[in-house]
C-alpha cells in the first residue's frame, strides 16, 4: 500500500490525538516513563522500547511504509539537547 505523504507537523498531530485518545492510559505506568512509545499513524498501532529503535523494526517488518512517530512516555518532549527534560505530570 502506498502512503499518503503528510507534513512533519501533521503526522505529529495525528500521533499526539492517537497518544491522547487511546494509547496514554494503557503505557503510562510507572515502568514505562521514560521509554519510548512508537506510534503508527496510520493503523493506530504502537510499541514500547527503551529507545524506541526495536519498535520502529517491529511495526516497519508490519507495515514497511508506515508513517512512524516517537514520543517519550511522561515527558514533554522525547530528547533534550540541554541535558534536561521536563517531565508531563498529565
């Protein structure tokens, strides 16, 4: 199947709306914060890694053009430059 070609910032939207409405209360336990959680936007479906790297195979072996998304669980952002990240007490 081809994929439809998204902007970066809508296929951030999607996987946000996707986090939000259906995958955060099934990751966020206090075992996961701070892994990754990466998020197919098409299918909806997601996997959990310490990096995310395993989970990007995962679903690319499923689906090898998915349109894939990272976000770190319980933070605000998934990497920092500065060293510091500011954790997403939601």
């Amino acid at each position: 199947m081809q994929p439809i070609l998204l902007s970066s910032e809508e296929v951030g939207r999607r996987a946000r709306e996707i986090y939000e409405n259906s995958i955060r209360q099934q990751v966020e336990r206090e075992e996961n914060i701070g892994k990754m959680v990466i998020i197919d936007i098409e299918t909806g479906e997601y996997a959990v890694d310490k990096i995310g790297i395993e989970s990007a195979k995962y679903l690319r072996k499923k689906h090898p053009f998915a349109q894939l998304f990272g976000i770190r669980i319980g933070y605000k952002v998934a990497v920092s430059f500065s060293g510091e990240m500011e954790r997403d007490y939601r």
